[in-house]
C-alpha cells in the first residue's frame, strides 16, 4: 500500500508538473509581463528630475537637464510632460506626450521663444527620443500589448535572478525585430534589455541600476545606461528627485497646460 | 672558394634539392594566411595629416561609409507610380543590408509641412502604388525643391534617384565585412532587377570603392600572374630551347614567389593592388639571376665541357655578378620603405623577400636541379653575332653618337615638367572595373563620389544655433553652390530655414534662419525629436553643439582641381569669415595630395638607394672612376623615361613616385655586367678600349638584352592590370629599362671610351693608381 501511495504521488507530481510545461513559453512570459504590470499600476502620477548624458565614441560628452511628470492612464499608455531646465538656449521647452501601445504616440511642443505649441505629427516612434540612444518606443511606459512575449529561461545577472523574455513589437513601426529583457525574478522589474534591430542584429544594450523603491511598491531605476553597439554612443539616464501621487490633474497634461509649466 | 662550394653542392644535389623543397613548403604555407586589405585608406600612413584631418571629422559625426543604388527606370521617369514603390521596396529591402544603420532615398524623405499649428512629420512617399497623377505631381515639387535631395538622391531631369545606405563596419574583421556588405547589396540588386524588369540598377559608395581594391587584386592575380609566367616560360624556352633548364629555372621563380608570399603571410601582412603585383615583379626581376646562370652552363656545354664542369664554370664567373645584382635590386626595393604609402612599402619588402629567396635559390638549388635533371645544348644562344655587329658599330660611330644622345637627354629631361600631378582614386580602376563604370555614371547622372566636407566651429558649445554664425554657414554654403565644379552641398542651414518656414505656416518669406540663437536651439530640439530611427543631429552637428558639418559633393576632378577649389574656398573663409577658417577634408582631399607627399618621402629613399647602389657599383667595379661613369646609364633612364612620359600622358600619380628608387636596382645590373666585362677585357685579357668595349658586346651583349627582354615583358603584363597604379607603373618601368638598355649598348661605352685613355700602358698606370 505504502508503495502505491508513492506511487500515487509520485504520478502526481509528475503529472502537475507536465500541466506546469503544458504551459507555453508564450503564456509564460504574458504572465511575467502582467505581473511585472500590476505591480507598477497603481501609482497615480509621478514627478522626477532627469539628467541625460550623452556620450559619442570618442567619448565627447553633453548634458541636458530635464524635469519629467507623468500621470498613470488606465487601458492606454501613460501621459507625460517633460520641461526643459538646461542647456539656456532651451529652457522652458515643453514636451507633452500620450503614449499608445500600437498606435503612435501624440506629441506637443511648446517652444517659448515662438510662444506657440505646435503638435508634431508623426510615426516616429523608432526616432531617437531628444537626440539620445533611447527610443521613444523606449522610453514611453510599457504597456503589455505594446509586444507578444515569449519565456526563454532562467538566469542570475550581476547577482540577481532573473527571468528571460523575449518581446516582439506589436507596433508596425517598430525599430526593433524583437528585445531580450531579463526580468529580476523577486521584484519584477527590469534589470538589462538588449534590443535586436530590423535585420536582428544586436542593437543596443540598455541597463538599470540604483533602484529605489517608492510608496513601498514602486521601482524606479536611479540609473538607465543605453549603450549602442552599432555605433559606439551611448546615453546615461539620472533620475533623481522622485515623488509620487502629486495629485496632477489630466488639465495638467493637456496641450493648454504647456505653455504655462514651470 | 666558389669552386669548392659548387663541388660540395654538386656532392649533396638531392639533399639541396630536398631541402630547397622543403624551405618552399615550410614558407609558403604562410600563403595560406594571406587576405586582401578592403579599405582605401590604406593607402595613407597612420601619421598622414590628410587623414587624420579626414578621421577627426569622421569621429565628431556619424561615418559616411556608404553604399548607394543608382535607380534608373527605363521610361527616364523616376516620379511614376510603379518606380517609387520600386525604390520604397528596395529602400525597405535595403535596411537588412548587414551593418547597415540608416537607409535613405526619396520615398522615406522627413517631409515636414505645416498644418495649422499641427507639424506633420511624413514619408514623403507612402502607399506608392495608389498615387494618383497629381501626388506624383506633388511629390516632384517637393523633391526637386529639396535641398537635401536633389542633386543627391533625385537628379534635376527626375530621370534618376538613388537610395543611400549608410554602413557602420564594426572594423572587427573588415576583410569579412565588406564583401558581406557588397554581396549583399548585389543579391538585392539583382532580386529588385527582376522584380521591376522596367529599372536599371547600379551600385556605387564607398564598400563598393573598398570592394573593387580587393577584387582588382584578385582579378590581376588570377589574370596577370599566369599569364606573366607563360610569357617567361615561352622566353626562356626560345633563349634555352631546352625542356629541362627552363623548367628549372621557372622553378626557381615559383619558389622564390612562394616564398615571399608565404612570408608575407607569416607577417601577417594584408595585400593591397599595389602589392598584390609583387608575384609578377618578383617572377620578372628574379628571372635575370637564372638567365645568366643558365646562359654560361649552355654556352660552355656547347663548347664542350661537361654538364658538372659548366656548372661550376658558370658559378665561378656568374655568382659575385648574381649577387651584386641581386644586392642592388633588394637596396632598390626596400628604399621604398621611404614611401608615405604603405601599399607600397609592403610591395618593396614583399619585392625584396623574393629577390632575396631567389638569389639563394639561384645558387644552391639550381645548381643542384641542372646536376640532375638531363640538359642538351644543342645549339648556340641566339643573338651572339648581332651583338658582336652592334660593338663594333657603336665602336666606329662613337663620335656621333655621345652629342646625339646628350641633346636627347637635355631635351627629354626639360620635358619633366610637364608632367603634373594627379590622383584620382576613382580612375585608378579601369572601365573593365564595374565599380568605375558606376561611379562615372553615376557622377554625370546624379551625384558625386567626390566631395570636401568641412567642420566649421561655431566657436562655444551650444552655440551652433548662433545666428551669425549661421549666415556665415549660409553664405559659405551659397558660395560653394556657385562653383562649376559642385554638384551638391549639404548644410544645417537648410534644415533651419524649412523649420522656420513650417513654424510660420509654410509661409515660403519665412524660408530664413531663425532671428534669435534661443529660437534656432529650439528648432533644433523640434528637428531632433522628429527624426526618425537611424538618424540623430549627429550626421551634421557634433555632440558638443558648437560644430556643424557642411559636405560639398563635386565632380570627379583633378587632384590639382580640387587642391584649387580647396584653396578658394579658403580664401573665402578668410575674407569673410576668417573665425570660422578651416581646412577641407575628404577622401578627394587625401588623394589630392598623396602623390606629392610620395614624392618627397621618396625623394629620401631615391637619395639614399642611389647613394648606397653607387657605392656598391664602386665597391663592386673597386673603381671609383667607372662608378662615377655608370651614374650616367643608371640615372638618365627614369629621369628621360618621366620627360617622354611628360610628352606621351603628363599626368604622373602615386604610383609614379616610386618607380625611379625601384627601378634603380634593376638597371644597374646591366651597367654592372658591361662595365666589368669591359674592365676585365681591359686589365686581363689587356685590351685597348675600342676592343674591350667588342670584348664586352661578344660576351655580355646578349645576357643584357634578353634580361632586359624580360624584365620589359613582365613589366608590360602589369601594365594589363585593371588597376590603374599597377599599369602605369609597369608601363613605366618598362620603359625605363628599354631605355636603360639602349643608354648601356649606345651611351655608355662611347662614355668608357671618351673618359678611358686609349693606350694599355697608361691603363696600367692608371690601375696602379687605385
């Protein structure tokens, strides 16, 4: 009896664990994307200080400072407002996006020394996102339907284990065939993306460090390094000053709002 | 000494034979490592300011290695339906060209226009097979008016369009990297050639310069190399009519060549044109030590004496002349060290690696191979008895003939200076070169390979939008517009003033740069976040924003014309914007001036080469006098070999600069060989010097001439190559040697002569005196 019982559990466990494989790489890495989703729903609106540095190969360097609100959208990507500090020339430049999963993204930008906002219109997603080796596609929130994912493994980086997912663009105009993200398994949040350009060569290599977390939930990466492997530049994201659930308003994010944002 | 040597040799024949073979394999098997260099910049020293000057551009922006299509529909038409969704298909097609990072053409054009106060950011062309008559008509306005475009990817005549892809080599194995862009990029041609049966499709661009130097390598090593050998297998077997001495020799010849490459392998060393040629160069200089060899063995053999005793005859009079000669030929070679061009010291070094493999060749293995191998010599060396002719009329006309050829030299020297310098680095290819046949079409059709491209500096960072320094980009621009030689400039300027005018509602009086620097930076900022993936401000702006790029493309011009339209431009700059004076770089420029900085770092190896070949002639005749007398056979024939080239062509190039050093230690060979018959005529056999001048016709008259033969042959087959540097640089050394060869039967002993006292006494007197 004994040993039909073991057997019984034995067979069970078996079995359990071919239903857990009958899971799909595909349905595995949705998962990973959705809970790494839920866990960053939910904070409202945040507000932060960017500093961009950008660097070309030979290592000549400029830096641009830059304020950055954000107010939490449901079912649609988020909206942002992004104010030029520095260079002089530029301050009081304001840069208002709603992002969209997979359609392109509305932009407004009001320049203070025309005093008039103007919308650009375009599907440039790919383009460089203020001169720098982001994406816009890169930098705007990461909705789940923005990709399909597919779970390729396990694995531990710089000390931290993490899940490794593909994702595919679901957008037509995409830059990338597909991005490798590695996942930190405890916290769900991104640790390292490498993106594969259209004829899937290696791209760009994109890491975050200095995480904190805010309202004992949210990530948010101090640091975001892209490096482009193509042509030697890369950016240095610094994110300082985070403050979360400023109680922004969508008027806030509206196109009347940017001339006046301070 | 050198008797019992041969002896020794002769004793060990298979041994020195297995050894000889076994040296050959052990060496060329470093062939096997062997590739060819793709990169046009070979061809300028790490130190060259040109290209430094060339590469700090190059790093403060985005790299402009290219390859572009040249699409040109049948119907001469590019603005129909069917022939924009063809170059929207092979621009889309074109993104998975490997190391590809931006592709552009018409259709994906940022076409910027206002609506309202909405910025709208397009393709120019989208969904190109549903346009309708007036879109067409549309996007031509728009395309013809762009400064960005016309003249650079759409023709004034809207009969062509080109599609540019800029290509970022990682440079990790860029003997891979670029064949894989090209092969590539042909695929794509010949599939879209097929697909649109109605376009004809051409590929122009830098990979396809950097390609064509590898494939032009190729090509003459697989063309001209077996042909130069069955050329010298056909001489030698007239001269020798004899199986077994001519294949020994043609042996010695293939080991020294393998020997060179493969130690050119060893060293890693990466072939370019220039040294690719070193095969044929190797095979027609070593040739000359085997002919002289040969030449005694079968002459004393058909006197008589046995195969063993004419083999160590030959060596005892032949070997301190081979080595001489072979000594001379290396100084001569390896004074091209001097060059600023490394393609061409690599060929020097690779030249003297062969020289110096078949000089040891020459007396160890060949002595051993004809002890061996069955010799019959049947009949006497052609050419004896017209020689004998010839000494005795030079010996009679002597008077007429020494004014003769000094008004001649007078007269070809003066004509030097009408040679000019000139590089055209797109001519260096021949028209059987496709590369050639595409850029020149493509040149007259749509733009330029050429170009200048200037970084003018602003003078603080984040002031590039500084609208003074903006009119002074503008003005420079619209003056370079002007010039007859340019077919296209690229400013940020234009980029400003559409901003502007999409800012003020497409208002064309708004088609101006901007009033202020803040607005200009915050146009600035608009462009660079409306740019779409592959391009960033860095193309023109550098990361500092104090430095803006302005590319000038122009017409394939001469070296001398675009040192002169670099030069005006200069001028210009000076006059009215002297802050912003700089040079102008580009690969034109570079060319530009490689001939002349060749020319003077060759004057330093010519020096010395002729320094140090004189002594040796000196050491060699132990003669002072008759080494200063040779100076004027070995001198005169590159020197009146540039003045008939100044009357026959007038344009002398890199290639050029060095044939005089590398030529120098061939001829004097001849000189050698004449000089110390005449010497030996006169103080052994104690001729007077009208019979020691024949004594040196009978006995050297017809070695010289079928060296000579020889080595103008070989020479004249690497006047075949499709590669321009190659060919005139065999046309030339030819005839630099053709006329050495007359300078040492016609010049040179009315020279003995004249300097020489007739009589055997004061001969005697005089030898004691040294």
């Amino acid at each position: 009896m004994k040993f039909a019982t073991r057997y019984c559990f034995a067979l069970l466990a078996l079995v359990s664990t071919q239903l857990a494989l009958a899971q799909t790489a595909e349905e595995k890495g949705l998962e990973i994307a959705t809970e790494a989703d839920r866990r960053d729903s939910g904070f409202i609106d945040s507000s932060a200080t960017l500093t961009m540095e950008l660097r070309n190969k030979q290592g000549a360097t400029s830096l641009r400072h830059v304020r950055v609100r954000s107010l939490e959208m449901k079912n649609d990507g988020d909206k942002s407002l992004s104010i030029f500090d520095a260079p002089a020339d530029v301050k009081g430049t304001a840069f208002l996006t709603y992002s969209h999963a997979k359609e392109p993204d509305e932009q407004w930008l009001f320049l203070p020394e025309l005093k008039r906002v103007k919308r650009i219109n375009s599907n440039n997603k790919s383009g460089p996102f203020m001169g720098s080796e982001f994406a816009y596609e890169d930098i705007g929130s990461q909705e789940i339907e923005k990709y399909t994912y597919k779970y390729l493994r396990d694995e531990v980086i710089n000390g931290v284990d993490c899940f490794v997912v593909e994702r595919t663009p679901t957008y037509e105009h995409s830059g990338y065939t597909r991005q490798i993200a590695w996942i930190n398994k405890k916290e769900y949040r991104p640790e390292q993306i490498v993106f594969y350009d259209r004829k899937n060569d290696l791209l760009k290599t994109l890491k975050y460090s200095d995480y904190q977390q805010y309202l004992n939930q949210y990530w948010r990466a101090g640091k975001m390094h892209m490096e482009n492997h193509q042509t030697g530049k890369s950016t240095l994201l610094t994110w300082s000053n985070y403050k979360f659930r400023n109680g922004y308003k969508d008027s806030d994010f509206s196109r009347n709002s940017l001339e006046n944002a301070k | 000494m050198l008797k019992s040597y041969t002896e020794w040799l002769l004793k060990w024949k298979y041994a020195v034979v297995a050894l000889s073979l076994l040296t050959v394999a052990l060496l060329g098997y470093g062939a096997s490592r062997l590739g060819f260099t793709n990169d046009y910049r070979v061809f300028f020293s790490a130190d060259n300011p040109q290209l430094l000057a060339f590469e700090n551009l190059q790093n403060t922006y985005t790299k402009n290695d290219n390859v572009m299509f040249v699409i040109s529909p049948e119907d001469g038409q590019v603005f129909t339906a069917q022939t924009l969704e063809a170059i929207r298909d092979i621009t889309e097609q074109s993104w998975q060209i490997p190391y590809s990072i931006r592709v552009d053409s018409v259709t994906n054009f940022q076409h910027t226009r206002a609506e309202g106060d909405d910025l709208m950011v397009a393709d120019l062309v989208t969904a190109a097979e549903s346009l309708g008559t007036e879109e067409l008509m549309e996007i031509r306005r728009v395309a013809l008016n762009e400064p960005m475009l016309i003249n650079r990817l759409i023709s004034k005549d809207s009969a062509h369009a080109g599609i540019n892809v800029t290509i970022q080599l990682p440079g990790v194995d860029q003997m891979k990297e670029t064949p894989e862009v090209v092969a590539h990029a042909r695929k794509l041609r010949e599939d879209m050639m097929q697909k649109y049966p109605g376009i004809d499709i051409r590929l122009v661009g830098i990979a396809m310069l950097n390609n064509a130097f590898s494939e032009a390598s190729m090509h003459d090593g697989q063309t001209l190399v077996p042909l130069s050998f069955a050329a010298i297998i056909i001489v030698m077997f007239l001269l020798l009519r004899d199986i077994s001495s001519t294949g020994a020799a043609v042996l010695v010849v293939l080991f020294s060549i393998v020997s060179a490459m493969g130690i050119t392998g060893w060293l890693g060393m990466r072939l370019t044109p220039p040294s690719a040629s070193a095969p044929i160069i190797i095979l027609t200089v070593a040739i000359g030590s085997t002919v002289h060899l040969l030449v005694t063995i079968m002459q004393e053999m058909y006197k008589g004496m046995s195969k063993h005793d004419a083999i160590i005859e030959s060596m005892r009079v032949n070997a301190t002349p081979i080595f001489l000669c072979s000594f001379t030929t290396v100084l001569g070679f390896l004074s091209m060290n001097t060059s600023d061009a490394p393609p061409f010291r690599d060929l020097g070094n690779i030249s003297a690696f062969g020289v110096i493999a078949s000089y040891i060749f020459t007396v160890t293995f060949l002595p051993a191979i004809m002890a061996i191998l069955p010799v019959k010599a049947t009949h006497h060396v052609v050419g004896t008895s017209p020689m004998i002719k010839l000494g005795h009329w030079v010996v009679s006309h002597r008077k007429k003939i020494l004014p003769f050829f000094t008004v001649m030299s007078i007269v070809l020297i003066l004509m030097i200076s009408r040679n000019q310098l000139n590089d055209i680095f797109v001519n260096y290819f021949d028209e059987s070169v496709p590369f050639r046949v595409d850029t020149d079409f493509a040149t007259e059709h749509l733009t330029g390979t050429y170009s200048i491209d200037y970084s003018l500096d602003s003078g603080a960072p984040e002031n590039v939008s500084n609208p003074d320094f903006l009119r002074k980009v503008e003005a420079f621009a619209d003056w370079y517009r002007q010039q007859p030689e340019v077919i296209h400039v690229n400013t940020i300027t234009d980029t400003f003033k559409r901003l502007n005018k999409n800012m003020h509602g497409d208002d064309p009086a708004m088609y101006a740069l901007p009033e202020n620097s803040r607005l200009g930076a915050q146009y600035l900022l608009l462009y660079e976040m409306s740019l779409p993936y592959g391009l960033d401000l860095n193309n023109q702006i550098d990361v500092a924003k104090q430095a803006t790029r302005l590319s000038v493309t122009i017409k394939t011009i001469s070296s001398s014309q675009v040192l002169a339209l670099e030069e005006r431009a200069k001028a210009w700059l000076h006059q009215h914007a002297p802050e912003l004076k700089t040079e102008g770089t580009s690969p034109a420029v570079m060319f530009s001036h490689i001939g002349m900085r060749n020319i003077i770092s060759m004057i330093k190896g010519t020096t010395l080469a002729f320094i140090l070949i004189s002594l040796t002639m000196m050491f060699a005749l132990r003669s002072v006098k008759y080494g200063f007398i040779s100076l004027i056979p070995n001198v005169l024939p590159a020197a009146t070999a540039f003045g008939i080239w100044g009357m026959a062509v007038g344009e002398v190039g890199l290639a050029l600069s060095i044939v005089t050093a590398m030529t120098l230690g061939i001829v004097v060979d001849d000189t050698i060989h004449f000089i110390s018959k005449y010497m030996r005529a006169r103080h052994e056999k104690d001729l007077d010097n009208q019979d020691a001048v024949r004594y040196a016709f009978r006995h050297v008259g017809v070695a010289m001439w079928v060296t000579s033969t020889v080595l103008i042959a070989g020479f004249l087959v690497l006047s075949l190559s499709a590669f321009e540097l190659n060919a005139s640089m065999g046309i030339m050394n030819s005839m630099i040697i053709a006329i050495a060869l007359i300078l040492d039967l016609f010049l040179l002993p009315p020279l003995l002569m004249s300097f020489d006292k007739r009589s055997r006494e004061q001969a005697h007197n005089e030898e004691t005196h040294i």
